[in-house]
C-alpha cells in the first residue's frame, strides 16, 4: 500500500500555501488517502454532518462509474472546507482508479490559477482523465476555474463532472459554458425533516437540460435523488444527450466557397448546395436536428472574417468565437489557427491549393516555320548545305581541270593555237560557287536538277545526297504537320520559382496565410509571403490575373469555379473589348494539400459524435460522390481552349506570310543594290556604251 502522510499541524497553514498533486495508477490493490486534519465545515453547514453523506455519495458515483468502465481517470478539486470528504474512508469504498488531486486554497483565483494548480489541471488533460469531481464550497471559485479551463482548453468539456449545486453556477454570463459541458451532474443537499425522526438527509442529482436551449433562466433538469445510499430512480446518470437532439434547431454560418458551399441566387432567395451541405443534412438526419442556414454580416466583404482592432473577429470566424452559431460550413482548413478558435471534425477530403496565373501573350506562330527543328539541328542543316555545296564545287572544278589537261577533242576547237574551252554537260551547275550552293539547296527542297551532271563521282555524291534529303525533308514535313494540327503551345507559370521569376504580384485571403508563406523553410515560399497581399475579392482578384499583373492563391477547385465564371462573364459581354485580356491558368504544382473540415462552436459536445458520422460518410464514398456532383456544373460549363485537331486557320499559317514577306524583302534590297551599282558603277565606267553592251561585257570578261 502507499500512503500520504500529512504534518499535524493546522490545515489552513498546510493546504493554503501549495496545491498538492497525488497520482496514483493501481492495478490491483486499493491505495487509501490518510489526512491526520480535520476541517471544521460547522461554519457552512449546521447541525447536519454533511460530509459523511457527502463522501457516500461521491463513493457511490465513482463506483457507479467505474462499473460502466467510463473512468480511465479521476481529476479531484477541492477546497479545506470540504477536504475531509476525501479521508482515508472514501478510497476504502471505491474501487482502484487512478486519480488526480488538487486542493485549493480559500482565496486562490481560479480565473489565473497558480502554477501548481495550473501544472496539475495540465497533467490531468494530458493524462486523459475523463471525470472530474470539483467539490469547493465557494462557488464563484468554481465558475472562475470553468471559464479558464473553457478558454485555455485545460478542462477535457467533453468529460464526465460531479460538482455542487450552486446558484452563482448558473448565472446568465455563464451559460455558454452549459452549452459546451453537458455531461455534468450537480448536487444538491437537502436536509431531513424537522421533527420526523423517521426522515432523512438526501441529495438532489441534477444536470443541464441539453439540447434544450438556455435562454434567460437557468433551470437544470432532475436526474435522480440519492438517499439512504441509494438512487432512487436508476437512471443513467450520464446519458449520451447528442445521440437524439429531439429536433432542436441549430443555428449554422455558412461562407460561399465552391464546391464546399454553393449559392445560387433566385430572385430574393439564395439556394444552397455543396458538400458541406449534403454532410449537414445527413447529420441532421441521424442527430435529430434541425439546421437554421444564415450568413454572417457583410459576408461579402468579411467572409471568413478579420481581427478587428479590439482582438474580437468578424465574419464565419466571429460568429464561432461570439458563440451565435453552432455550426460553420465553408472550407474551413485544419489549421492551428482555426483550432483555437472552433473546434473541426475530422477532415472529409483534403485540397490542392495552389495559384491562379496569368497565360503568356506571346505568339510563337509566325515562328512554326523554324519551330519542327531545334537550334542544333537548323546549325547541322546549314553546315551540312555549305560542306555539301563546296565538295560539289571542288568536285566540278577538278573534272574541267583534268578535260582540259587531257585535251579532249570533243571540248576543244583549235583556232590560231588558242584553246576555247566548251563545259561538259552537267558540270556547270556547279561550276561556280553561288551556283553550287544555290542547286544544292535546290536538292534540299526536293527540286530537281536541270541536267544529269558529268562525272561519277558527282553523280554518286548526287544520289547519296538525294537519300539524305529524303530523310530530312519527311522529318519536317511530319514535325511541321504536327505543329499545324495542334493547338498552339501556351506559355504558363507551373512552379513558384516561375512565379518568383515572373516578378508579378501575388495574394490571397487573410493574414493568415501570409503567415504560413513567410514561415515556410522553402525559400522560394518566403519569397512569395514577402510580396503576398491580402485580398479580400475574388473577381477583383481575377481581373488583375486577366491583365497579367497578380496571382490569386486557393484551392484548386474554387479556382476553377473563378476561371468558369470569367470566360462566361466575358462571352455575355462584349469579346471584342477583351481581346488584351490573358487567359487564366491554374498552376500545375500544388503548394500545400489542406484536410477540409466542418466547424463547430469551441469545445462543442456534438463534436464527437459527428466524427463517427463524418468518417462513414467518408469510408462510403459519399463525399467523393457529392463533389463531383457540386464540379459537374463547372466542368461542363468549361470550355476546352485546344483547337480542333488537323484543323488549319490563317493564324497557324503566319509562319509562311512571315517567309514570304523576307522573300520580298531581301528581293527588294538585291534589286536596289542591282540599280545602285548600275547607275553609280557601271554607267560611269569609261568603256561603257550603251548602244554596245556587248563589247563592253566581252572587254570585262577578258580582264577576268
């Protein structure tokens, strides 16, 4: 056995100093608490021994509990007036449970409690324990310490508490507390009757009339009585209250986000769909509820909401924190900041949420005459022509050197000893070097040659070049079809380094997330938080995209519920004042997949039992299915931006009004060349006549 062994000396001066914790973990015997003080309650409670009838019905609950195994843990809170409840008798009585236990003293606040008292309630949430037995006789005490440990979360609400009835426990300012801990039992004594010596003293067991809504006055609804160490009644003392709400009507917030939430607006009336919604109405069918649908105040401008300058919140996020709703709907993300201040069930779906950006301008089309080759394969074709063309050449100018030096009879007329030389046939295509380079790349267009020229060598170099241009001729012709038939390449931003190079403007919605991009250990995401604004219109937002100056940060889906709506806004209007506008384009890498999930009010007791709910909903398929259900609109109404295949327009076809116009071009500067060298160099040689040119080339030819 272990025991606690208290100094005899007076209990004020030991209990009011420090708050003891005692933890014990037994598994098979009974650890019995032995105080050698003795608190004197004569001053509270007269002429009745209270805390022997009170120390019997504590041990009839903790037992009643422990039978049902809902105890992994008892967090005990006391006071010295009423500290010998818990003598060595009560743990006798009981069976083994492990228990946590603070004694307070008379003045401590428990609005900011000590550390002692604070390292305890800690210990107990984190150890689990799920009953908490608070008996101090000061109830303000009481409420004080609820309100801290509602705010910080340090009470587990959702757990079992046994504490005295006190009236000041149920003041108009405390009653959003009883809508968060409802599984509590208060105790009420009630003294024997005077002069009926057969009567006795009893205890009122009463809890909060959840679901039922607490307006003006609190009345807590009867349970059970105890007397004469029984219950009188037998019933469950901690029903499960949120199993049936019994139609109660819950009020619910809801923000517009697609496919979470989808309005649509009909005359004066709004029509809402979305998944969230369907989850909703399928929990409203199993809890037993009825869902009042609003929106909080300037939803069109708050949404979610904002940190006002006095630290209250507006909008979906304030109504949560106020308590006027007890359920939110409207893509609520599972981050830590939305956890202190709602409580989210577990996440349906998870999201992509990435960047909405800006399409290129440029136009490569006048370049699709170059674009079947890349730049090293065009610098291969070119030397290619240029070898081939001077090894024609070479080839050409040593077949007329090696006829002339044999002297053929047929190439040759002798006059006066003078040899005049006729070419072979064939050999002037490439006699010279222009004309060698010229037929060559006449080859390489697949246009014949006039004459088969002399010379086996030419010849076999001629066919071989031939297969080469065969080759490379079909290789552009099916890389050029297929550009024509495609749809013309976009040029788009896929990664945030190609949004931190593009140097435009970048935002989204509230500080928040602001916060997580200049937090993030990737550099490329501090870059963006460092030039990320908050926006607070979407369309707004759109419309700097389309002028291709900002990027709008959200989840994959409502980002294409906004690229839906901009094309159909700008075929209702007028296109032609459009035509400046860029296309939007939803960023291919995801920055971050967020778990989506539903608010509810902070520590609210649905929340439990809407996760088992929520996870069937979601092992069935359902979610998947209401999504597609809530995108179908959207992706029909989409328009696919790629072009009908094979199909050729004046457009892909610049690329030929772009050769043709260098064609002219370079035609008109060599015919003003031509026309300056003949005014300026040919007209103003001295042996010029033009009424005999022919003399005049001949005398040129001979000076060559």
């Amino acid at each position: 056995m272990t025991f606690l062994f208290l100094p005899s000396r007076a209990l004020g001066e030991v209990y009011t100093q420090v708050a003891y914790r005692l933890s014990y973990t037994l598994c098979t015997v009974k650890t019995p608490l032995i105080l050698r003080t003795r608190a004197d309650t004569s001053r509270i409670i007269k002429n009745i021994e209270i805390s022997k009838d009170l120390q019997d019905l504590v041990a009839d609950l903790i037992n009643y509990l422990v039978r049902r195994d809902d105890v992994t843990c008892l967090t005990v809170v006391s006071d010295p007036v009423y500290l010998n409840v818990f003598e060595g008798a009560l743990f006798k009585g009981i069976y083994t449970v492990p228990n946590i236990m603070i004694v307070v003293e008379e003045r401590e606040d428990l609005l900011s409690p000590n550390f002692n008292t604070l390292e305890s309630l800690r210990q107990a949430r984190n150890d689990g324990c799920n009953v908490y037995l608070i008996i101090l006789a000061n109830g303000l005490q009481v409420t004080r310490l609820l309100k801290f440990g509602y705010k910080y979360r340090l009470l587990d609400t959702r757990a079992k508490y046994i504490m005295l009835h006190d009236v000041r426990l149920f003041h108009s300012a405390n009653h959003y507390l009883w809508k968060s801990i409802v599984n509590v039992i208060f105790l009420k004594y009630h003294s024997k009757v005077i002069g009926d010596v057969k009567s006795k003293a009893w205890f009122d067991l009463s809890t909060v009339p959840f679901p039922n809504i607490i307006k003006e006055i609190f009345i807590p609804r009867r349970v059970d009585i105890w007397r004469r160490n029984k219950f009188h009644y037998g019933r469950d003392l901690f029903a499960d209250k949120t199993g049936n709400l019994y139609d109660e009507v819950l009020n619910v917030v809801y923000v517009d986000h697609v496919p979470s939430v989808v309005v649509t607006k009909s005359n004066a009336t709004n029509k809402v769909g979305g998944v969230e919604i369907e989850i909703l109405k399928t929990l409203a069918q199993k809890m037993h509820f009825k869902p009042k649908l609003y929106e909080p105040i300037n939803v069109e401008s708050q949404k979610w909401g904002h940190k006002q300058d006095n630290g209250s919140f507006s909008g979906l996020l304030g109504e949560m924190v106020n308590s006027g709703a007890d359920v939110a709907l409207g893509n609520l993300q599972y981050t830590p900041s939305h956890l202190e201040m709602t409580d989210l069930s577990i996440p349906y779906t998870s999201q992509c949420w990435t960047f909405l950006t800006p399409e290129a301008l440029t136009d490569n089309s006048w370049k699709t005459l170059i674009l079947p080759f890349k730049l090293n394969m065009w610098i291969a074709v070119l030397l290619v022509l240029l070898v081939t063309g001077s090894i024609f050449y070479g080839l050409a100018i040593y077949y007329m050197n090696l006829l002339n030096y044999k002297g053929v009879s047929e190439g040759f007329e002798a006059n006066d000893r003078k040899m005049s030389y006729t070419k072979p046939v064939g050999l002037y295509l490439f006699g010279e070097i222009s004309n060698s380079i010229l037929y060559t790349y006449g080859m390489l267009v697949v246009v014949s040659l006039p004459k088969l020229p002399t010379g086996w060598s030419i010849r076999l170099l001629t066919g071989w070049y031939w297969l080469y241009c065969i080759l490379l001729v079909v290789s552009y012709r099916a890389s050029m079809t297929a550009i024509l038939a495609n749809p013309t390449p976009r040029v788009t931003i896929d990664t945030l380094q190609e949004l931190v190079d593009s140097k435009i403007a970048c935002g989204g919605w509230g500080s928040e997330t602001k916060k997580f991009f200049l937090e993030s250990l990737d550099e490329m995401g501090q870059k963006i938080g460092e030039m990320f604004e908050n926006v607070d219109d979407p369309e707004q937002a759109t419309n700097k995209i389309a002028q291709g100056i900002f990027a709008y940060y959200d989840s994959e889906n409502f980002l294409k519920y906004l690229t839906v709506k901009r094309k159909n806004m700008v075929l209702m209007t007028s296109p032609e004042n459009n035509t400046r506008d860029r296309n939007l384009h939803i960023m291919k890498d995801c920055v971050v997949n967020i778990p989506i999930s539903i608010g509810f009010h902070k520590n609210s007791p649905l929340k439990p039992l809407a996760d088992v709910y929520l996870r069937r909903i979601v092992e069935v398929g359902l979610v998947e299915k209401w999504l597609n259900d809530a995108m179908y609109k959207i992706r029909t109404r989409e328009k696919n931006e790629e072009e009908v295949k094979a199909l050729i327009n004046l457009k892909k076809l610049y690329c030929a009004f772009v050769a043709l116009s260098i064609g002219y071009t370079l035609s008109s500067i060599c015919l003003f060349l031509e026309f300056m060298h003949w005014h300026f160099v040919v007209k103003r040689d001295p042996g010029f006549d033009k009424y005999a040119m022919n003399e005049y080339y001949m005398h040129k030819n001979k000076k060559k």
